[in-house]
C-alpha cells in the first residue's frame, strides 16, 4: 500500500500553497478516485506520489509530510525513483519525443541493462503483442509528433504497463476519449485491478468516478475533505464537498430536427470541404454553413475524422473545395501552415485545440500567442498594454495573478480556463473550440455554457467539436455528427 501523510506543498515563485495537509492512500486490487475542483491540489499531490515534484517548500523535509510503501517510508527524488519504487503516472498531457517513432517513444527507459545493444525487434513486438491485446490500434511505426491527442494519451498509458509498474495514476484519462473509447480504457482498468495492481483516477467527472471506483477521495483547498467507499458516498454529498454548493444546468438539451436551415449571408461556408492527407482521416465532402449567434456542434470520433476536420478549418492541415469566413476565401492549398492559419485568424477566426503546446511559456507569452498584432505600435510591444491585457484575462479565467511563470505551474484546469478566457477575447466573428470542457469541473462548465451563449448573443457563431456528446448536449443550440468523414445527421434545439 502507498501513503501520502500530512502532505504540504508551497510555490515559493507563485506565492501559492497548493497543499496543506493532504491524507491519502492507495492499495493494491482497486481503483481509487481522486475528486476535486480545478485548483483542489489533485495533480500537485499525484505529481507528489509520483516523483515529479517534492513536498515542502525547497525540496523534500519531514515536516512536509512522508510518504510510504507498505509501511516503509521513501524518497522519490525523480519520477525514475518512483518508477522503481513501482509508481508510475499518465499526465494530463503526455508528452512524446519527437523524431522518435511511436513503438521507440514507448520503450524510453524500458530496458534495465546498460547494453549499447537494443534488440529492437523484440521490442517492438512487446509493444506490438500489448498494443494488439488492449486493442489500442496505435499506428506505431510513425513519427510520435503525429499522433492524436487520444491516441498520444494512448501511447502514454502503453509506455507505462509495459513497464513493472504495481501502482498506476491516470490524470484525466477520458477527458478526450469517445464514450466507447472510454468504456475500453475502464474495461482495462477492471482488469489491471484483477491482477492486483493498485490504479488512481484523477477525475472531474462523478458519475464517471462512481461507476469505476472502489474508493473516492476529495480534495478541497489542499485539503482532504473526506475518503471512502464509493457506494456510501451520495452524489449530493460528493458535489456539495466539492464545490460548496449544488451544481444543476438549466440549458434545454437538443432533440433530432429534419433540418437545419443556412442564413443566407453566413459567416462560415463549406462547400465541398474534402481533407486528404497521409496519416489522417479523410474528409469527404462536407456542406456546412454557419449563421451569427449559433452553437454548433460536431460530434464524432477525433481518430476517425473529427481532428482531421477541424485541423483543416483552421488552418493547420491543407484542404480542397470552398471556404469562406466573412465572406473571405481561405487558401487551403497554401503549401505553408503559418500562412494558413494567420489567413484563419485574419478573417475573423479563433481557435483552441487539444494539444497545448508551449506550456514551458511564460502565462505572459503563452496568452499574447496570437494578440500580439494589437499592442504592436511602430515595431514595439506596449509591456503595460500587455500586462494590463493579461492580468484582465486571468481576472475573467478567475485565477491568481501569476504572471512570469511558466503554463507547467498551472493545474490543467485553469490553464484551460485561462486558455478559452483568451480565445473568447479575441473580437472575431467565428470561435472554434475543441473539447471545450477537457479539464475542467463541473461548476466551471456550468460557467462556460453561461459564456458561451453571452458570446453568441453578441453574434459570435461558435464550431465545438467534441467527442463527448453530453458536453455538447449541455453547449451547443445544434449538433451535427460527422461519421467516416461525411455529415451524418443534425440535432437541434426545440
């Protein structure tokens, strides 16, 4: 059994107590929810279990809390130490080793002898054999960087049961997976806990949490507020320890509709948007059409053509047939993706993916992304434009100004909060959102559905695409669902 006792962790660079006093423990044979707002200190303290970072202020101390195994304290100075110990974790957002091959990202550090000579035969047939029996359906023979987001998750979680791992964290795992992905990843975990492993789900979601798991602990502010056995803690209980207060949503849900007619002066047209390029999804097709003040969603599978769609839109993969935003046609032969998407963003686009790239930025940088055009005067960036500009959207994002350190310190959550307050800022006439809801708990989601209408009211029309079709039910006035890249159906709202 693992034990995290009395765990306390200060950010002396951001002035933030992120733990103070935190109690939890995980045995072998079950499955152990960790429960929490965004900000709760979920991830500080399984980084904390595994490795990543240490209690205390400065480095680990005593009075920081201990952690033990089987009753024996330890001492993880590197998540390697962790691994050893028989702790390893799948992050929010793994990260691939680019150049490597998928098969060679999942073997990094597999091998426990100091050979020069890897029998890289055999190895890509462990990861093959596994792969083949967890019916992942990873592509393992190209380059990692091309992965999907789920599918990188999936590598993620491959790389770590290859390895003899007894105890296993899984930070949001489902969070961009379909419902029937979803269903096999749980369908794993029940075995995994068969066979004695010991398995931690870092979730937002409760009814996910109660259907899977043996045991819940929450955490609020750092603190456990309460742990124990899933099926005698009410639902009621769970989100009031959580979130202080009952969360309902009172948007109406969608209902099927026979159509679903375009404005005749749209502000996104496709006509005969196909997308075909090696290694995605193919698009074949699609007529879409896009009025002011609608939320439209797109529902599908993200392996099977919904990245591939949404990629091409905004400019980061090359399309045929019509595009137009704003009455502006977009190039989507344009050889060069810089080109694409500033010729996106130019013509009245906003965009937030999955990936998060560039989380080692400072929140500072990593916000003035694609805003920096509007403090630029004569070649000069105005520093108390930007500032002021930055602290405004971690002001509406509500999270504590911190500025000059990078998006790593942030809980997945607020950085994603962070993330759709500057995209929402832009002053554009089409918002595209991805997985919207990835990270985030529910009493934000509550929020940024009241956001969302807000911006359509003020004639933004909104694309959410989303492999969750309850997130969408909750968002969006329409739904259309792409299956085998062509438009399958239409809901809407009564």
């Amino acid at each position: 059994m693992v034990e995290l006792k009395n765990i306390q962790k200060y950010f002396s660079a951001n002035n933030v107590t992120a733990l103070s006093g935190a109690d939890f423990n995980l045995r072998e044979g079950e499955i152990h929810a960790l429960l929490g707002e965004n900000g709760a200190g979920k991830s500080t303290l399984m980084h904390i279990m595994a490795g990543f970072i240490k209690p205390g202020v400065e480095g680990f101390n005593r009075k920081a809390g201990s952690i033990l195994i089987n009753g024996k304290e330890q001492y993880f100075a590197s998540p390697l130490h962790a691994l050893a110990a028989g702790i390893g974790m799948v992050r929010q957002h793994p990260r691939q080793i680019p150049g490597f091959l998928v098969w060679e990202n999942c073997i990094v550090g597999y091998t426990k002898h100091s050979s020069l000579w890897l029998n890289r035969r055999s190895c890509r047939k462990k990861v093959s054999a596994l792969n083949d029996s967890l019916g992942f359906e990873l592509p393992l023979d190209i380059p990692a960087e091309r992965l999907s987001v789920s599918q990188g998750q999936k590598a993620a979680i491959l790389g770590l049961l290859l390895r003899n791992t007894k105890y296993l964290i899984f930070d949001e795992p489902a969070a961009v997976l379909s419902p029937d992905e979803t269903e096999k990843l749980f369908t794993i975990f029940s075995a995994l806990r068969r066979e004695g492993k010991g398995i931690v789900l870092i979730s937002h979601k409760l009814e996910e949490a109660k259907k899977i798991a043996d045991r819940i602990t929450i955490l609020r502010e750092g603190k456990t507020k309460i742990s124990g056995a899933s099926t005698i803690i009410s639902d009621e209980k769970l989100s009031s320890l959580i979130f202080g207060e009952p969360v309902n949503s009172d948007r109406p849900k969608a209902v099927l509709v026979t159509e679903f007619p375009p404005s005749s002066a749209p502000v996104l047209s496709m006509v005969n948007f196909s997308v075909n390029v090696p290694g995605c999804p193919l698009i074949r097709g699609i007529n879409l059409h896009m009025e002011r003040g609608i939320i439209m969603g797109i529902a599908g599978m993200r392996d099977s053509g919904l990245e591939t769609m949404e990629l091409a839109l905004t400019g980061f993969l090359p399309f045929s047939g019509t595009v137009q935003l704003n009455g502006v046609s977009l190039n989507g032969k344009e050889q060069n993706t810089a080109k694409r998407v500033k010729e996106f963003r130019v013509a009245g686009g906003a965009y937030l993916g999955t990936k998060n790239e560039g989380l080692m930025l400072s929140i500072e940088d990593l916000l003035l992304i694609h805003a920096h055009r509007r403090f630029n005067k004569r070649g000069i960036l105005d520093k108390k434009q930007i500032k002021h500009w930055v602290l405004s959207i971690m002001d509406a994002a509500k999270i504590p100004h911190r500025v000059n350190v990078n998006g790593s310190t942030f809980s997945g959550g607020q950085l994603q909060r962070l993330l759709l307050t500057r995209e929402m800022g832009e002053h554009g006439s089409l918002l595209v959102l991805s997985e919207p809801g990835h990270g985030l708990d529910r009493l934000y989601r509550k929020r940024l559905a009241a956001l969302l209408s807000e911006k359509a009211k003020q004639q933004t029309a909104i694309l959410i695409f989303s492999a969750d079709m309850e997130e969408l039910l909750e968002l969006c006035d329409c739904i259309t669902v792409l299956r085998d890249g062509v438009i399958s159906g239409m809901m809407g709202q009564k």
